[in-house]
C-alpha cells in the first residue's frame, strides 16, 4: 500500500507518524493501527456488559436530577487525574 491509497483525510497524520519516525513504513503503522482497533474491540466485548450498566445508572441517576453539567464534570476529571499523578 502506498500513501496515495490512504483517504486524504488521514494523510496528513500518516505522514506526520512516518516523519517522526515511530514507524519505519506505512507497513509498520498500519499494523499498529491494526493491533490497537483489536485491542479496543476486545476490551469493549469484555466490558460492554459492565459499560452497559454504568450508563443504565448514569440514566436513572439524570431521572432523578442527580447529574452535573459538562463543566463541572471534567474540573472533577482534572483534579482527580492531578491527584493521582501527584501520588505516583
């Protein structure tokens, strides 16, 4: 496969990939992209059951006006993500 062949919209990024030199060919990437799209579709097939009831929850807890605003939610996101690398 040569770049040519990637949808346009993509190249920019294949080739930026390629320039940085994480990945010898497009070859190489490909595979990578390959092996990450079967990892996720793995983890989502292990855990949709699991997602499946934390978004049943969200939803009855939003019935019940137990929800905050976008906003607020990723301040929560960030201040538990600094806290956690703060400690290790």
């Amino acid at each position: 496969m040569t770049i040519e062949n990637i949808p346009e919209d993509l190249r920019s990024f294949v080739s930026r990939e390629l320039g940085r030199g994480r990945y010898r060919t497009l070859d190489d990437l490909l595979v990578e992209g390959l092996r990450l799209l079967r990892e996720r579709d793995v983890f989502v097939e292990e855990h949709r059951e699991e997602l499946r009831a934390q978004v049943a929850a969200g939803v009855v807890q939003a019935e019940r006006g137990e929800f905050v605003d976008g906003e607020e939610a990723m301040e929560r996101l960030r201040r538990e993500l600094g806290e956690r690398q703060r400690e290790g």
